[in-house]
C-alpha cells in the first residue's frame, strides 16, 4: 500500500504544472544524485536575453536524479509569468558532480522561454550528461 501512495504522489508531481528537471549520467545509465542546481528567471524584455538574472532557488538531486519540491512550483510561475513572457535558466553543476574528472562542460545551462499564455503547463527540463556532453528536450 506504501509504494501505491509514493506512485500516486509522485504521479501527481510529475503532472502538476510549473518546472521540473531530471539528472541522467550517461557515463552510469542511471540517475545523477546528489547534482547542484541553480535556478534563475528574467523578464522578457522583448529583445531577447540579457546579462542580468534573479535567483529563484538552489536545489541538489535527489536517489532518482530528481528534486524533491518542483525547480519552481505552479504558484511561482504563475506569479513570475502574471504579467510577462520571461526566461528561465536552469545551472548544472557537473564539475562538482565529476569533481575527480576534469569536465568539459563544468556548468551547463538550459535557457528557455515561458510565456504568459503557457502558465498552465508543465515544463521539464531533463538533462542527460556526461563529463564531455550533455543533451536535454523539453519533456512532459
């Protein structure tokens, strides 16, 4: 009965709206725990994006490779994106997550744009990585 209610629960996560992200480490095939991620948002200023960010939160992976509270809940977006299209960036911290390799790609980030219309939906941003590459899509 215990595994039915997490099934449920986290069911209900996954299709809740607002963002979330998952870690696969390619070099393993199987989820990336314990990874940093960083979490940040500006206005769409209508000419596309700029140097400045606002931090929304720092979060780590959990044993799946996922964060146990969303990387930004349906309340946030739907008070981030009120009144604007903004731009999200999620940071990968997969030098400290490689920390005994040298990375290539030492902070990957994933850049998207939410508009004010999408505020109902559900973004995924999954990563899939390696300490030379990595790959992402948005998921559902």
């Amino acid at each position: 009965m215990k595994i039915f209610k997490f099934l449920s629960a986290f069911a209900a996560f996954v299709a809740s709206t607002g963002i979330s992200t998952h870690v696969l480490d390619l070099t393993t095939g199987l989820p990336g725990p314990g990874m940093k991620i960083d979490v940040f948002y500006q206005v769409d200023q209508g000419y596309g994006v700029g140097p400045d960010w606002t931090p929304i939160r720092s979060l780590i992976t959990n044993s799946d490779g996922r964060t146990d509270e969303p990387v930004v809940s349906t309340e946030e977006i739907e008070m981030i994106n009120r009144a604007s299209d903004n731009f999200y960036k999620i940071v990968f911290y997969t030098d400290e997550y490689y920390k005994d390799v040298d990375t290539f790609f030492p902070r990957p980030e994933m850049v998207f744009r939410v508009k004010k219309e999408q505020i109902g939906e559900h973004f995924h941003v999954p990563i899939l990585c390696t300490p030379y590459s990595y790959s992402t899509y948005r998921g559902s």
